[in-house]
C-alpha cells in the first residue's frame, strides 16, 4: 500500500512526535481545553466541538465562532467573523510550506492541503526553531510526528475540556492557558535570523496599540506592517554594511 | 444559557466555520506553489508570518477571553517578561517556560 505522507526517515518522525509529547503538546491541549469550556458555556454539544476543532484547527477562529454562537448570531456573520478570523492562515501556510520545502516532494495537491491542515502555530514556530537544527529533508518527517501528535492533543484537550470543568480548579486552567501564548512568544523571539527577531516585536507591540482602534484587524495589520517594517530595516542594514 | 439555533442550523454553523478556515488554507496551498522558494516575496510573507503570530499571541495575553481574562493584565505581563529575562540570561527554552509559568501561578494564586 502506497504511503498516504512521505516518511522517509521514521527518526526524525518519531523525533517530532517526542518532542510534542512535551510543553508543546500540553500547552495546546491546555489551550482546547479552555476553547471547551467557552464552547460548552456557548451551548455546543460534544460533537460540535470535536467537529469545530478538528477542522477549524486555529483558536482565534475557534473562539470567534462559540462567541457569536453563544449571543445567537446569524450564520452569514458567523461565517464573515471565522473567515476574517482566520485570514492570516494563508499566509502561515505558505510561510510553512516554504519552511518545509514541500515541492521538492512534489506531492499532490490534496496531500499537501492534508500537511497543512493540521498546521497550527504551535506546529509552524516549532519548525520555523527546529529547521536550523535539523537537515532540510528530515524536517519534513519532523513535522509529520510532531503536527499530527499536537492535533492529537488537541482533540484530547478538547474532549477532556468538555467534561473536567466541573472537576478541575479554575485558576490551574488559567495558568495553562497561559502556556500557549508564552511558549510561542519565546520559540518565535528565539528564531535564528534577525529580520523574524524584529518582525516578532514589531508585530507584538503594533498590534497592542492597534487593538483598541481597530479590534481583530490588528492582527492583519501588524502583521503586514511589522514585516514590513522588518524587510525595510533588514535591506537599510544590508545597504549600509 | 438559551441557545436559539435548531440541530441543523447549529451543524450548518460548523460547516461555515469549517468552510471559512479551509478557504485560506487551500488558498495558502496554491499560492505557495505559484510563487518563487527564495525570492524577495516569500521574504515578505515569511516576516509578516512572523509579526502576525506575535500579534496573535500577544492579543491573547493583553485582550484575553475565557479563563485567562481573569487574571490581571499587569501578572500576564509581568510573567511574560519573567519568562524573556530568563531566556536572554540562560539561554535555555524549557528553564525559561518552567520559571514563567511557576511565577504566574504564584502570582495569580497569591496576589
């Protein structure tokens, strides 16, 4: 039987599924587990959140869509408010599947939209830090490991999210959830190179300022002008040396 | 809470939200292949990749919802940049997280 993904060398895949068993793996799981208790209180049942975070697969989205559940929205805004939500995955996705090197594997469509459904930024910070470390064809079987052990997670969170809310003490959820957002700070702040160094805090400190003016299109908007504003110092820097 | 929409009018609403976050991941898929692996666009996108991932992480930090809201802005913050000074002075990842995360804990529980 033909492989459904390319894994050439199981190391570097069991190296990624290792690696997300760990503060990865528990930080999103964390972070479902909260998106659970939002689902729940907006009045999903079980299965619609699985179903929501299995294919949404991307918080903002996710919290956007229970948000306007719970108030009652209609379906065309809820369908506008987790499309502009979730805008920024096209070019997390690209930016991913560059990192990857995906076309030299010359995959066909449906299996790299398959790859890169499951790429959440949990999973494309990891290989944004892990690709200088690792051979550029082995990172593509990291990623498979690791991707698809956080979606696991994920799912896990969300299942266990659903029903330990009665069980487990507010204050301990809320320290997880803290996880996510201070692991991905620190794996992006930590990159190699210097142009993703100043995107990373031109894009954090804009979009703090942006937030009140302009609400969710800050995250659009910092993003254009914090890179850009880092290509544009990167190519200054480039001219002057 | 009175939830308003019937059994297929609330799978309608996941379809939706299913549909709306394909488009873009789809549509990452096929612009990725039609553009150049090492030009200045792909550059581009890279870095804006990078300041929108910041600035999603940091609206969940500074304008939460759910359970982290209810924690103070100024502990967030605070345990944030914990979790930084450690980083720059150790150098190491996982020492970095562990020390952060203890201090928030300490921090919301305690204060």
């Amino acid at each position: 039987m033909r492989q459904l993904l390319p894994i050439i060398d199981k190391n570097f895949y069991i190296k990624g599924i290792l690696n997300a068993i760990n503060v990865p793996g528990f930080a999103l799981g964390s972070t479902m587990i909260g998106f659970s208790v939002i689902a729940k209180e907006a009045g999903f049942d079980i299965w619609m959140v699985l179903a929501t975070t299995a294919s949404v697969w991307g918080m903002p989205g996710q919290v956007a869509f229970a948000s306007l559940y719970a108030v009652g929205s209609s379906l065309v805004l809820i369908f506008i408010a987790v499309t502009l939500a979730n805008m920024r995955m096209m070019l997390m996705v690209i930016s991913g599947a560059n990192i990857l090197k995906i076309k030299k594997y010359n995959l066909p469509f449906w299996k790299q939209a398959i790859l890169l459904h499951v790429m959440a930024i949990t999973s494309w910070a990891q290989i944004g830090y892990m690709k200088d470390k690792i051979d550029e064809e082995k990172l593509l079987n990291y990623y498979i490991g690791f991707s698809f052990t956080i979606f696991t997670f994920g799912m896990l969170g969300t299942f266990i999210g659903f029903y330990i809310n009665n069980y487990v003490s507010s204050n301990l959820i809320r320290i997880f959830i803290f996880l996510t957002p201070l692991y991905i700070l620190l794996l992006i702040i930590n990159s190699k190179e210097n142009i993703h160094k100043v995107s990373v805090i031109f894009g954090g400190l804009i979009s703090i300022v942006l937030y009140p003016l302009i609400g969710n299109w800050c995250i659009l908007f910092s993003g254009i002008l914090g890179g850009s504003f880092a290509i544009l110092i990167n190519s200054l820097k480039k001219r002057i040396t | 809470m009175e939830v308003e929409y019937t059994f297929l009018q609330s799978w309608a609403a996941v379809a939706l939200a299913c549909i709306a976050t394909l488009i873009w991941r789809l549509m990452g898929v096929f612009f990725y292949n039609k553009i150049s692996e090492n030009g200045l666009l792909i550059k581009w996108i890279n870095s804006i990749a990078y300041s929108m991932v910041s600035a999603v992480m940091m609206m969940i930090l500074i304008y939460p919802t759910g359970a982290l809201a209810t924690t103070l802005t100024e502990h967030r913050i605070l345990g944030l940049i914990i979790g930084l000074s450690v980083m720059l002075i150790f150098k190491n990842l996982v020492s970095a997280i562990l020390i952060s995360l203890i201090s928030f804990g300490v921090i919301v529980t305690y204060f």
